[in-house]
C-alpha cells in the first residue's frame, strides 16, 4: 500500500511495507476525479484524499489553499465532510472546490440534512434516522464531547436552502438534488441531503 503526502510544498509518494518516501510530482498525479474527505474506503477510478492515514493521499482539507492545481478537476464528490468544518470553513471549503474544478465541472455532496433530524425529533419520519438516539443529536450538532476525534465532530449543520445558499456564495451554478451514486454510504442515504452543482 503506498499513501500520498503533501509536505512542505512537494508530494512525497510512501511506500507503507517497505518504509520508502520517494519525491513525486503533481504532474504525475490524476487529479480527475477527486474523492475528497474519502474515509477508510479508497475507491477505484478516485483519487481518494482525507486526514487519515489509510487514505490513498493524505491531506488535511482544513489547511487552505489544497496542494491542488487550479482546473484539475472533471469530478469532485465529498460525502459527509462539510458538517465537519464551521460556516467559514465550509464556505472556505466550496471555494475551493470551485477552484479546482475545471469549467463545467461536477461537485457531488452529501450531508447530514437538518430538515429531516428536526422533523424526527417532531415524530414525523422518524424511521428516517433509524439507529440514531435523541441523544445522538448532539453528536449531529458538534456538541457531543464523548467524540475525541477533532476530525470526527460536527461543526455545522445545513437544510437544503442553507446548502444552496452557501453553493452560490462559492460561485457555482446549476445547484440542485440528486440521486444517490455508486460512492454514496448506504447506511446514511436516508437522512442525507444529496446536492450537485457545477461550475
Ligand atoms: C463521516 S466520515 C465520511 C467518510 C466517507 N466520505 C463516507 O461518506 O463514508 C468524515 C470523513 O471526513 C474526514 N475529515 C474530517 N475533517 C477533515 C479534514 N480537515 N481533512 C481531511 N479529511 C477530513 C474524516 O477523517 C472522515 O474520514
């Protein structure tokens, strides 16, 4: 397994067996497609980015600019981490996006979609957030302290206009629901909101 890393403005390709750190250039990389904030799952036909260190490249999204070319990318997809940063760093995050896409370019998202924890927590649709506790809802809303993993928390929540809202303040057009994709989590698709949108 070899993992990329961005140090101190070079990408290191590390060889995990046998402890090799070769140089590498971002001309050597496909920056096609973009999994960004991918998780322990790396997906074939992705480049599949997130903090931890299982993930195929390893970079800390919250570090501004990314180590990414400007127009490298057709496809971006980011399945559960925007609730990860605060409003600015969201905003912070979507800009980005729109700075490495190329023009016409796909942004896929999904979140946590407020809406729907709210309207469960009415008693309407409450099969919708199956699995989850009451008192799991302060772990949606980024207070549950028993979640250690700073990269873990929550830091923000957004209904579907507020994620609209936030798309066009990041310069992107055609902003609308979508289908679930081949990458989406089957166990959160009920209660996500899944949003495209292009450059
Ligand atoms: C809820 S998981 C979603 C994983 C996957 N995308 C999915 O939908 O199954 C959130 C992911 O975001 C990553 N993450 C959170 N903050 C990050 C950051 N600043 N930089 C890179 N990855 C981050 C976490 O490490 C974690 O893997």
């Amino acid at each position: 397994m070899h993992t990329m890393v961005y140090q101190e403005g070079q990408w290191y390709m590390e060889m995990e067996s046998q402890d090799i750190k070769t140089e590498s250039s971002s001309s050597d990389i496909d920056f096609s497609r973009i999994n960004l904030g991918s998780g322990n799952t790396n997906f074939k036909g992705w480049l599949n980015v997130d903090v931890t260190r299982s993930a195929q490249m390893h970079v800390d999204l919250s570090d501004f600019p990314w180590p990414f070319p400007d127009e490298c990318a057709d496809e971006l997809f980011a399945s559960h981490i925007l609730e990860h940063f605060n409003k600015e760093g969201g905003l912070r995050f979507l800009e980005e996006c729109q700075r490495i896409l190329k023009p016409g370019g796909s942004l896929r998202l999904a979140v946590p979609d407020l809406d729907i924890f709210i309207n469960a927590m009415q008693g309407t649709e409450p099969e919708k957030v199956s699995g989850y506790r009451w008192t799991d809802l302060n772990h949606f809303m980024g207070g549950d302290a028993r979640e250690t993993n700073p990269y873990q928390r929550h830091k923000y929540m957004y209904t579907d206009g507020g994620l609209i809202h936030q798309l066009s303040q990041a310069g992107f057009d055609g902003i609308r629901r979508r289908e679930p994709h081949a990458l989406d989590s089957k166990q959160w698709v009920s209660f996500s909101l899944l949003m495209e949108a292009y450059k």
